[in-house]
C-alpha cells in the first residue's frame, strides 16, 4: 500500500507517556513539541489528546511498579498500527534507578520498542531525531 | 444533586507526571477530591543507602529535573555540615548562580504550562521560546540543559570565566526585556489569562500556615515566607533578597510571583557575577565524611526543601530524608479545588507546580 | 423530474456539496493551520496536512469501548457528515452556482447546521466515557447560548431582504443573494451591521475556535467528544467540522456579502472571500485563550443576544 | 401524534421492565433494549425537529406560517422551543440509554414483542407520512374541496405546501446519497474494529457506574446561570467557600 504509507509518514500523531520518570525529559518534550524553534509541527506531527488518535507512541521514565499497569493499558489503548519510542536512559535500561526495588523496567521487557533515545536528559534535536527514525518506522508499518 | 466521579490521571495529558485524582463532580463543580500517590515512586531513599556518598550526587541530581540543582546543593550542604568543610566564596557565588538560574527556567515552565492548559497556545509559546535562552545559557555554562551537575562536595564543579560572564549578561540582557515589557504585561492585562485565573482556587493566609505552604503557594497568599531570607544560604545573606508577595492567594496570584521572582532572579544573578570573587572552586579533593547527621535548607523553584543526612563514618550515608515543598502543597488541593469547576482543575493542580518526582521519589 | 433529481444528487454529492465542499473545508483547515504556525513563527504544516492526516486514520484500528453504543458510536459521524454535504450545497455561489429547488429554504439550512452539533453530542454520549459526556453537556450549552443570536441574525436578514422585495419575509437564498447583486451587498448597508456582528460572533462559538472550544478542551477533558474515537470515524468527525466551517462560513458570504462577477470567476471570488474569513478566524485563534462554559454561555447571552434583538429591532423600525 | 405515542410507549416500556421512576437510577440501557432505544431515539429525533425525519416538515409549515403572517417573535419562539426539546430528548437519550449500565439497569432485558410491536408500527407510519406527506396532504385537500374551502397544494409525490419548496424525499435522498460518501471511507479503509474499554487514564479505581453522567449533571451551566439570574442562592453552601467570603 504505497499510497497509504506515503500519506502515513507525512501525518504521524504524538502521544506522550510518562512511566514514572523525573520529568526531565518530559519538559524537553515538551519543548521540543512546542517552541518555534524546534517545532514537530513541520513534520506534520502533532499531539493528541487522546491515546486513541496516536500514532507514535514516546515513553519517558524507568517504569515504576505502582505505574506499570497504567502503562500498559493506556498502551493497549493505542490503536495498531503504532511505533514505539523510548525517550531517555531510564526507559531504557533504569538509568540511575535501575537496582531499586521499584522499577520494573527496563520497558522493552513488557512493550516492543522501536526507537531508543539515549540521554539524560536527551536534547530536543537528538527527540527530533528520534521522532524521524520513528516516522520511517511508521511510515512501513501504515 | 446526584454526583458522579470522574478520573484525572494518572496519565492525563494536562498533568506533566502520573497523578491520580478521584473527582467527586456535581454538574461541573467539584465536590470532593480523592488523590491516589506513589506512581513515581523509583525508590531514590532506598538507593541512597545502596551507592556511596559521591555517587549519590549524580542519583539526588536526578530526583527532579525542575528542581535539579536545589537537591544536590542542599545534600552538598548538609555532607559540608558535617564534615565541617569550608566552601570557597567563588563557589559560593557560583551556587547561586546556578540555582537562580534553575529557578528562571522552572518558573517560567510553570508560568508557560499555565497558558496552555488555559488553551493560549501562542502565549504558551512565547514564553518557552523565551525560556529557551535560560536553556541555552544552561547547556553553554553547564553543558547540560536540564540536570546542570553544579554541586559537588566542597564547591561546585563549574566555573564562569571572565569571557563567559560577558555571555550570560548578555543572554540575561536578551531575557529581562523580554519578561518585563512582553511576558509580564501579557499576563498582567490579557483577559483570557485574567478571566481564568482570578478568584480561582483561593486558598488565604490562615489555611496557607495551617497547611504548612511554601513557596510561590504561600507567598501568592500574601506569606512571606522564603528560606533565602529567613535562613540564608550561600550568599543569600549578602544579596537583599526580595521577597515577593501578591494578596490573593489564587491561581493568577502564584503565576505572578514566579514570573516576578524570575525577574529578581535575574537581578540576583547580574549581582552575583559583577561581585564574583576570584579564588578556587572546591575546597579541595574528594572529603572523607565523618559519622554525623545534619540538617539543611535551600529554597527549590516549589518552596522549602528541606534534608536530612546521617552518616557513620563510612562512605555509605546511613540515612538521606528530605521533605519537598510539594509535600504539603499537594494537600491543600483540597481546599483550593472544593467549589470549583471541572475546567480549573488542571489550572489549579498545575498552580502549586507540583513536582510529584520530587515528593513520590 | 429525472433530470432535476440527477442535478441535484450531483449538487449534493460532488459539487458544490459533497466532494468538492470536503475538499475545501479541508484545504481551507490546512491554510488555517499553516497561518497559526506562521502567526507563531513556526514553519507549520504543509498545506495540505488534513488531507495526509484523513487518509492516515484509514490505516488505524476502529477501537469501540466495550461499553459504548456501537451502531450510534459509527453511525453519528456518517449523519453529520451527509448534512453538511447537503447544506453544502444549498448555498448559491452568486454567477456561479444555484441550489436547486426541493431542497428548502433558509429555515432547513439553519436545523441541517445544528446536525453537526447533535452529532457530536450523540457521539461523546454514546462513547460512555466520562470525558465524553462533559464534553456533550458542554456542547449543549453552548448550542443553547449561541442559537438564539443567529436565529436573530438570520431573520434579521430575511426579513429586511423581504421588506424591501415587497414580502412579509424572505427566507429563500437563492433570492436574498439575487437581491443583493442587483442592489448591493448587506455588508455596506450599516442598518444591518448588528445582524453582521451577529452573525460574526457566531462563527468561533459554532466552529469550535477559541475561545470556545471548551467541549473539546484537549487539556480539561481531552478533546470531550471525542475521545474515544479512532480511526477511520475519527477522520469522518475531522471532515465533518472542516465542511462545517465551509458551510458556516459560505452562509456567512451568501447572507452579507455574496457580490462576485459571472461565471468562473465568481467562483474564485467566493473562494478568496472564504479565505479571507479564514485568516481572520487563524488570528483570533492565535490570540485568544479559552473561556470557561459559563463565561462563554454568558457571554453569548449578553453581547450577541443583545445585537441580535438590536438588528431585528432596526430591520422592523426602518420599515 | 404519532411521535409522542411512541416516545409514550417507550417510556412505557422502561417503566415496565425497571419499575423506577428516577432517571437517575438509569444508564447504558441502549445495548439491552436495542430496538426499544432505536425507537426513541428516531421519534425524540424526529420531535425535536432534525430533517428529514417527520417532526420537521410539520414545525417547518408552522415557522413560515408565523413569518409570513408577520408573528416574528411567535416564529423566533417556536424554533427556539425546539431546541429545548432537543436538549430534553438528548439528556434522556444518555441517562437512560447509553453511558455505563447502572445497577438497576444490568438486570433489565428488551421488551416483550407485545410492546414493541405497536412503538414499530408507529415509528412505521412516521416514516411513510414523513417521507410522502402527500398520504395525508392529498385526502385533507379532497376533504378541503368537498367542504368548499380552498384545498391546500398537494400531490401523492410531491413536497410540503408553502413557499419552502422542501420536499422531504427530496432531502432523504441527498442525505442518504451522501451518507455513502462516508460509509464509502468506512468501507475502503477496511479498518478492523476492535473492542477496546474507555479511557481513564490508565486507572482503574474507579466503577464504571460511578462514572456515568446522571441526569442532573447534564446542562449544568445553563441551571447555575438561570438560578443565578434568579438571584437564588444554591442548595448546598460549602462552609469553606463561606470562610472565603469573610476573609476576601
């Protein structure tokens, strides 16, 4: 479906989930997204209200035990088909609170994930990045 | 009137972390008020006593990436107590720097959340674009945006040259006009800000000391409550901190004593840099701590931050506590939510900044 | 009778209602989102975004909660949709196009134009999410503030329209728009300015623009109505509202200010006209923050309720 | 008539199964009596006035008779009113039939076809006069003639009398015709529909029922407004919001 996925990577919805992390990189999200200067809006992204219009999915944080279940049900939430996008080290691999008793993570034990963005927290133009990589990803699966 | 709940959380999109709120509404106004805690609990006290005293610096940084320098210098402060070091005054001066800085930054995120959730994306906008010249200041100085590793035991770990504290002037230069005559005025004047947040989630003075508030919380209330004046650290004592207060004590209140503290933090911060003494940044290599326990206090973006340390001579701190400001603020939720409407919500929640990083760990 | 029933299924479905009124609405969404990135020094969206972004919901799952209405969930978005399209084309482009008859008048146009409305309220009710359901009360009230004031504007109109025709009233387009070609438009005609502002106020309050799209508030109850939707009904809701605002705002022409040459380019002159409308609303959008319900609900019935009874009242004295 | 017999009956029918009077005690009925809900919601539709169905074509003829009779206020009022019957016949529509099943309502099941046979041969006849208002135009034209008086404009296919020129089958037709469109997009994106719960924002504390809407938390803000012109104080005064009252 050629016509389909060239129409699916010019319009890739956001959706952010935040799995328990310091909101760091959630307010790099957050910038990124929104200021002039990095603006995701050119790439024909925007962010959705709801899970049920998401397209790319970015997660931030070391999945915590009290929030894994929330997680994964916003997750399934999600309609297919859907990429996967692991903002900073905590999703990753628990960063610096991978030994608590705590975290469940890393989250690529319970969801499958696509795309890692490393950093601590990682800059806006290594999200952008990451948001392209996941366009391309998305744009086979449409 | 029948009512019927109505789930915030814990992963809305108004709300920066997980928070779980149960609303009781009736209609569309708020009756009750039910908060579910805990969902960013990561453990952070428990692998303060699993990691060493220096690599606990690098863990207490990541707490809370709004308030990211107001815990590792409260940790420094308190391990300096009881070691009984001396921090160079250039260091001094330097951790000032760096927490007003943060504090610009956090403040104005806050400020600029507010505009959004009211559905001003323009505005919104406008002052995360402006933000982005404290950001770009923090990556030039520190080399990272958000979690600035200023802080180490002793002194700091950075340090602005003669030739940097020309290009921080100038960045503040290009920040303050930006605040004072646009972003200030906006949020003085422009009726779809005034109109949401005047007389919405009033809490006063009395409620505010018997909730135990801080911060802009408290001192939107007409509080006057600041730890830099009330106990100075660092430098404070030398700066004459202003401590800024509105009457109201409501949401509109809170946003403008963070955009007026951004402002003196600015003034803080040209003070700090035009007296920046010369001499070392750290009073020397990595300490040995002695068994000893003691408390600090700095003043976190959010209030109050207080820590409490107790070591046993070995290189593993046998208890690190720390209560954050959000701690109580969260609580008088209650009070400033009951009677309101479903849209202030998110207004309201976001006007104590909650940092539940911070308070969950 | 064949042939006029074939004109008018092609007016219906192709143009100007249907296709050609989708696409508009669509393109017109488009120039509305790249003015608002421009606005804020963005480089914003291509231009023809909302066309990626519909054919993309075709390739996503239709989620239905297991507690909704599932024939009411699908069918309301197709209802709102075959509306507009109908009163897409019941709105004549002067020299260029005019609605066929058996239709109706302009009294059909007005309850075609509140279809969207009920569609949406049927739609976040029958979704079964609490968000949902706000959003449909919000909806409602909404809907109840801003009735009143268009109606007025509308018969204000009319009736001023018949008056000087020689009727009690006029409630034909087609004729209110050959009036105003012969005589010139409404727009200049400051007896009907109040009618105008109105009319003016209406727009953002039915279209769902700041500062009134409470019921979808994405950061109060995330996007109300419709957030349980996705997918292709998703994308139907999306069309419905962009040929809404083509409906709403080619009324908006046809009743002020439908004045335009013959033939091919009266078209483009509606078309500029629309576009025009079209930056204004991008820069009110762009300026303005949201209200809360009961400051909208009370602001409609304040100033546009009290234009509204001014424009009737000057159109009843002056004859 | 022919609508308000059957809204009657469907009321009717709830009563029967749930013996409750209190909407309040309704909700999500829609998925356990499909046809007596699909009933409802063609007859509230059709009263409240939405084209095509019947309702519209009988308040239409009244909105130009008020006009053209120089009744502008009677007009005005009139197509308000039908407004809040749509408001009314919404608000039912979702306390009793959709949303989250109550408790009251889980136990009920659809009517008996004893009671569902009348509501469809209403609805029936709805549909017909609606679609073809000549079935009742043309013999009250012969009726019109036989007494002398001057017969009102009508024929078996054609539309309503007046100077709307609105023909209901006219206007089914182009609904319907371009309802296709969509349901085209429907059929081409060939989407799989999957059940899915409603969004909570991940949480799941609380009960589905407890999240239903009842009656009186719909329209909320028009009820304040109006009791707020009326100067009345609300029922309940929050001790809280008092304390306010004395520091500010």
């Amino acid at each position: 479906m050629d016509f389909f996925s060239k129409a699916a990577r010019k319009s890739p919805w956001l959706y952010r989930i935040n799995a328990g992390s310091c909101n760091g990189c959630d307010v790099e999200l957050a910038t990124t997204a929104c200021i002039p200067r990095y603006d995701v809006e050119r790439l024909g992204c925007q962010y959705c209200g709801s899970p049920k219009h998401a397209d790319i999915v970015l997660i931030t944080g070391p999945l915590t035990a009290r929030v894994k279940d929330k997680v994964l049900r916003v997750y399934n939430e999600i309609p297919d088909p859907k990429v996967t996008v692991a903002v900073g080290i905590c999703p990753i691999s628990g960063g610096v609170f991978r030994e608590s008793y705590a975290i469940e993570g890393p989250i690529d034990r319970y969801l499958p994930v696509d795309v890692n963005v490393p950093g601590c927290p990682p800059r806006p133009q290594a999200i952008i990045e990451g948001i392209a990589k996941a366009i391309e990803i998305w744009a086979k699966r449409a | 009137m029948k009512s019927f709940d109505m789930p915030v959380g814990p992963l809305h999109l108004s709300l920066e972390e997980p928070m779980y709120f149960r609303i009781d509404v009736e209609g569309e106004e708020v009756a009750g008020i039910e908060i579910t805690a805990g969902h960013v609990h990561r453990g952070i006290e428990y692998l303060t006593a699993k990691r060493n005293i220096y690599q606990n610096l690098a863990l207490i940084e990541r707490v809370c990436s709004l308030c990211s320098n107001s815990h590792p210098q409260a940790y420094c402060m308190g391990l300096e107590k009881i070691a009984g070091i001396e921090v160079p005054e250039r260091a001094q001066y330097l951790r000032v720097i760096a927490d007003e800085i943060k504090r610009a930054a956090s403040n104005m995120f806050n400020v600029a959340i507010l505009a959004h959730i009211v559905g001003f994306e323009s505005l919104f906008m406008h002052v995360m674009e402006a933000r982005e010249i404290m950001q770009d200041t923090k990556e030039t100085v520190f080399g990272n945006r958000m979690d600035l590793a200023a802080n180490v035991i002793g002194g700091v770990k950075f340090d602005i040259a003669e030739d940097r504290i020309a290009y921080v002037i100038a960045q503040l230069n290009k920040l303050e006009p930006i605040l004072v005559k646009e972003i200030i005025p906006l949020y003085e004047t422009n009726s779809s800000i005034l109109s949401r947040t005047r007389g919405v989630g009033l809490i006063n003075r009395d409620q505010c000391i018997d909730y135990g508030l801080m911060g802009p919380v408290a001192r939107g209330s007409g509080y006057a409550y600041d730890v830099r004046t009330a106990a100075p650290y660092a430098v404070y004592d030398r700066l004459d901190v202003e401590v800024i207060t509105y009457p109201d004590g409501d949401v509109w209140s809170r946003a403008m004593v963070r955009l007026k503290e951004v402002v003196e933090a600015i003034r803080l911060m040209r003070l700090c840099l035009r007296e920046l003494p010369e001499g070392p940044l750290t009073a020397g290599p990595l300490p040995f701590i002695p068994a000893g326990e003691a408390i600090t206090k700095v003043e976190a973006p959010r209030g109050e931050l207080i820590y409490y340390l107790k070591t046993d001579g070995t290189d593993i701190p046998a208890r690190v506590k720390w209560r954050v400001p959000t701690y109580m603020n969260w609580d008088a939720l209650e009070v400033m939510m009951v009677g309101g409407r479903i849209s202030d919500i998110p207004l309201i929640v976001n006007s104590i900044d909650p940092c539940i990083s911070c308070t969950e760990r | 009778m064949t042939t006029d029933t074939l004109r008018t299924l092609l007016t219906v479905l192709v143009f100007p209602g249907g296709l050609f009124a989708m696409a508009l609405g669509l393109a017109l969404k488009g120039v509305e989102r790249r003015a608002i990135a421009r606005l804020q020094r963005r480089v914003g969206p291509p231009l023809i975004q909302p066309f990626y972004d519909l054919i993309k919901l075709m390739r996503k799952r239709t989620l239905i909660p297991d507690t909704a209405n599932a024939f009411v969930f699908l069918a309301v978005p197709v209802a709102g949709l075959a509306s507009m399209a109908v009163a897409a084309s019941m709105i004549p482009i002067p020299g260029f196009y005019e609605p066929s008859t058996g239709l109706g008048n302009l009294i059909v146009l007005f309850y075609l134009i509140s279809i969207p409305a009920v569609s949406l309220m049927l739609a976040g009710s029958a979704s079964g999410s609490p968000y949902g359901a706000i959003g449909f009360s919000r909806e409602m009230a909404i809907v109840l503030a801003y009735e009143g004031p268009i109606l007025l504007s509308l018969v204000a109109v009319a009736l001023h329209a018949g008056a000087v025709t020689g009727q009690p009233i006029l409630l034909s387009l087609t004729e209110i728009v050959r009036y105003q070609q012969e005589h010139g438009a409404f727009l200049f005609d400051p007896w009907m300015w109040p009618a105008l502002l109105t009319y003016l106020c209406f727009i953002p309050a039915n279209l769902g623009i700041a500062p009134f799209d409470i019921p979808e508030a994405e950061s109060e109850v995330l996007e109300g109505p419709l957030v349980e939707y996705s997918g292709p009904p998703l994308g139907l809701m999306k069309l419905m509202s962009v040929t809404k605002s083509v409906v709403v705002l080619g009324l908006g022409i046809a009743l002020f200010f439908p004045n335009g040459p013959a033939g091919l380019a009266g078209l483009f002159i509606f078309l500029a006209k629309c576009l025009v409308l079209v930056l204004a609303v991008s820069v009110l959008k762009a300026a303005v923050g949201r209200m809360r319900i009961d400051q909208a609900v009370l602001f409609y019935l304040k100033w546009p309720e009290l234009l509204g009874f001014a424009g009737l009242a000057l159109v009843i004295a002056r004859f | 008539m022919l609508l308000k017999n059957a809204l009657f009956l469907v009321a009717g029918c709830i009563l029967a199964q749930a013996h409750i009077n209190s909407l309040d005690e309704l909700g999500g009925l829609g998925r356990k009596m499909p046809v007596t809900f699909a009933v409802f919601l063609f007859a509230g539709m059709s009263l409240a006035g939405i084209p095509p169905l019947n309702g519209f074509g009988s308040k239409l003829m009244i909105y130009e008779a008020a006009f053209e009779g120089g009744h502008y206020m009677l007009g005005l009022s009139a197509l308000m009113s039908s407004l809040f019957t749509l408001a009314a016949i919404l608000k039912f529509a979702h306390t009793a039939f959709m949303g989250q099943l109550s408790e009251r309502a889980s136990k009920m099941t659809e009517a008996p076809m004893v009671m569902l046979a009348p509501m469809l041969l209403l609805v029936g006849a709805s549909i017909a006069v609606g679609l073809f208002p000549g079935l009742l135009l043309v013999p009250i034209a012969h009726l019109q003639t036989g007494l002398g008086l001057e017969p009102v404009q009508a024929s078996w296919l054609g539309g309503l009398p007046g100077v709307s020129s609105y023909n209901p089958l006219v206007m089914t037709v182009a609904l319907v015709a371009t309802g296709l469109i969509g349901w085209l997009y429907y059929r081409l994106s060939g989407s799989r529909h999957v059940t899915s719960y409603i969004h909570t924002g991940g949480g799941v504390m609380i009960p589905n029922a407890r999240m239903h809407l009842p009656a009186s938390a719909l329209y909320e803000t028009p009820e304040r407004l109006i009791r707020l012109a009326l100067r009345d104080k609300p029922q309940v005064q929050d001790p809280q919001t008092e304390s306010h009252a004395h520091d500010h």
